[in-house]
C-alpha cells in the first residue's frame, strides 16, 4: 500500500472500456441545476422543454428529492455504447465511479454485478480510485444547490431555476469554497484508507 499521506488521488487510475452498462442499470440518473442549462443548450432546447421532454422530478424513498434524466431502457443519450452528449453529460457521470471514494477492493465487489465493468480488471488495492477532489468538491456544490431548489419548489419553473443556477454559477466559482471542499473530502478518503489497512 502506499503511503496515506500520498491522498486518495494517488490510487489507480479508472479507465472507462465503454461496456455502456452503467448507463443501463438504472431507471433515472440525476440531473443538477447546472446540467440543465448545459444539457438543453447543447440539444438547442429551452431548460423548460428539455426537462419536460427528458426530466421528472424524483421522490427516493429515503427523502430526497431531485431532478433526473428518465431512463427506463437506459439512458435516452446512450448511443450504442457512447455517449451522445459526453461534453456535457451531467456532473453524476463526470466523477462516476471515483466518486464512490470506496477503496478498490471493496468497490469491485460492489459492482460485480456488472461483469463488464474495467473496475473488476484492476489490481485490488486498499485506496479509492484516483480522482479530481475538486470536480468532487463541485459535485457537491451542484447538488446541495439543486436538492435546495427542488425542496422549495414543487416542480421546475425556468425563472425561478435561472436564478437558482446563477447562484450556483457563483458558488462554483469561488476558489476557497471549493478548496475547503476539497480538503474535507481528502481527509474523509484518506482515514478510510487508514481504517482498512488497520492503521
């Protein structure tokens, strides 16, 4: 094992095989405030006709609620085994599945159920995936802003949901948020480290 203090984007690197079944298991994959705007812009839709069209807003059982792309045969942008709107796809896929911050070991046991999966091809190891704590850090932003939203409003409403993701625009840009962020999530992977390895 390396050193802990090396921090958890030390550990193996992910490299996708494009087995597609990620984008298949699921009936719905989350969407934030921001994936809105840039998803809809990028298909030349208005926010409000994509998420009509794409979108429902989701209550899970355990209370949450948020907005998410309907996938009940996959996902709709799933295009064979690509991508059809990978510059934009939504934060949830962008850190998927460093975003786990499960050491290695344990999260190939996790997704066994996809034999196709590159991640069950890797060496175990006691460390998470290595991964970008600040793309990490803005996931979160993303989606404490959009369960937020989601809680004060029934459904999507294009004003309202400008203004909101102008907010998170702002939040995203500040540099020391992020950075706090950052830290906090390094210090959480890096004592899962330490207790696996008994440290």
């Amino acid at each position: 094992m390396a050193d802990a203090d090396e921090g958890f984007t030390d550990g193996p690197e992910f490299a996708c095989g494009c087995c597609g079944q990620c984008c298949r298991r699921d009936p719905y994959y989350a969407v934030s405030l921001l994936d809105i705007r840039n998803i809809s812009m990028a298909l030349g839709m208005s926010p409000a006709g994509f998420f009509g069209k794409y979108c429902a807003v989701i209550d899970t059982p355990g209370g949450f609620r948020y907005p998410a792309i309907l996938a009940p045969d996959g996902c709709p942008f799933l295009k064979g085994v690509l991508c059809a709107i990978h510059l934009v796809k939504p934060i949830g896929c962008w850190v998927f599945p460093e975003s786990a911050l499960l050491p290695v070991t344990l999260l190939k046991k996790s997704i066994i159920a996809i034999p196709t999966c590159a991640i069950l091809a890797l060496p175990d190891d006691d460390r998470p995936l290595k991964a970008d704590p600040e793309l990490l850090a803005a996931r979160d932003l993303h989606f404490e802003h959009t369960k937020q939203y989601f809680e004060e409003h029934d459904a999507f409403d294009e004003p309202s949901w400008q203004a909101a993701t102008d907010r998170l625009i702002e939040k995203l840009q500040d540099a020391d948020e992020l950075g706090r962020r950052s830290a906090e999530l390094r210090a959480k992977a890096e004592a899962q480290v330490k207790k696996i390895s008994g440290q």
